[in-house]
C-alpha cells in the first residue's frame, strides 16, 4: 500500500510532462512559425501578385525583389519545419503544413518565372491561390470548393475524391490553422 503513494505523483509528473511536449511543439509550429510567418508571408506573395496585375500590362519583373525575398525565407521556413517531429495528435495538420509549404514554394517559383518574362507560368502562381471547380459525376453540379466544403458534393452529397488536394493555398492555409487550434483544444481539456 505504501508503494501507492510514490505512483501517483510519479504518473502526475508523467502527465505533466506530455503535457508540455506538446504544448512547446504547437507554440513552435503554430504560434512561431504558422501565425507570425508563414501567414504573412502568404499574404505578401498575394499582394505582390495582385500588384502585378493591378497595371497594364501586368508588371511582374516590378515584384522581383519580393518574389526572390519569399523564396529565401521559404526555404528557412521548411528547414525549421523539417526539424521538427510532430506529437501523434498533430501528425495530420503537420504533414499538410509540409504539403502546403512544398506548393508555396512552386508558387513562388512560378511567379520567379513570370518575373523573369514568362508570363504563362505567372498565371500559375495566381491560380495556386484559387479553389477549382469541381463538377459533380453523379449528378452534375458545379462545386465551388471553398474552406467549409470540400468534401462532399453541395447538392447529392456525393464524396468529392481528393477535394482537398483542388483547394487553393488561402484555403489550405485557414484548414491547418483551425486544425491546429482543435487539436490543441482537445489536448487542453483532457
Ligand atoms: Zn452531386
């Protein structure tokens, strides 16, 4: 009975301490790198693309500098990233923040391109931002795959095959985040 006592606080302490792995991984991916990185710099490869079509012609070789500055801090962003090995919980939102960052990069690129006077890869930098259309196979509808559906046809309600990989880098971006955040949520009130 006496051995009771000494198990106790040693499995508080164990608790304790899963507790705060995973709360310093999520402070490092969410907090530092998703919210005050990768967030703003999603924003200004955005802006600098919507500024580029804002004159005509469109002027993409004005965004250079930008483009070549987000393609630096990209690749320290995934470098972090790569380091670090995601608790079991957050496995899912790690992986698509990889897959995220990997077609961010390619966005990137393809601006780098358009900057350089390739302007139909240009129009692919932009579109990596945008949420395809999806016509329903069973019963013809157009879906317009947005944040709040992406996984089931609007009107049958059919499952729309690999209807994340068809949403643009905003809306991947906002899935991660509210994953981020649930799970965390979850983790908070066990
Ligand atoms: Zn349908």
């Amino acid at each position: 009975m006496k051995k009771m006592f000494w198990i106790i606080p040693l499995m508080i302490l164990l608790l304790v301490g899963c507790g705060s792995d995973y709360r310093k991984y999520y402070e490092q991916v969410h907090d530092k790198l998703l919210m005050e990185q990768i967030a703003p710099l999603h924003d200004e490869l955005l802006t600098a693309l919507n500024d580029a079509m804002d004159v005509t012609p469109p002027d993409d070789a004005a965004q250079k500098p930008k483009y070549d500055q987000i393609a630096t801090r990209t690749d320290e962003i995934i470098g972090e990233v790569s380091k670090l090995k995601p608790p079991e919980e957050f496995k899912n939102p790690h992986t698509k923040l990889v897959a995220y960052l990997e077609d961010f990069k390619n966005a990137d690129l393809n601006a780098q391109k358009a900057a350089a006077g390739d302007r139909n890869t240009g129009k692919l930098a932009r579109d990596a931002f945008k949420s395809q259309m999806v016509v329903c196979g069973k019963c013809g509808t157009e879906n317009y795959l947005d944040r709040y559906n992406y996984t089931e046809c609007s009107n049958c309600k059919t499952e729309i095959a690999g209807g994340y990989e068809k949403l643009g880098l905003t809306d991947k971006l906002k899935i991660i985040e509210d994953e981020f955040y649930g799970k965390k949520m979850i983790l908070d009130n066990k």
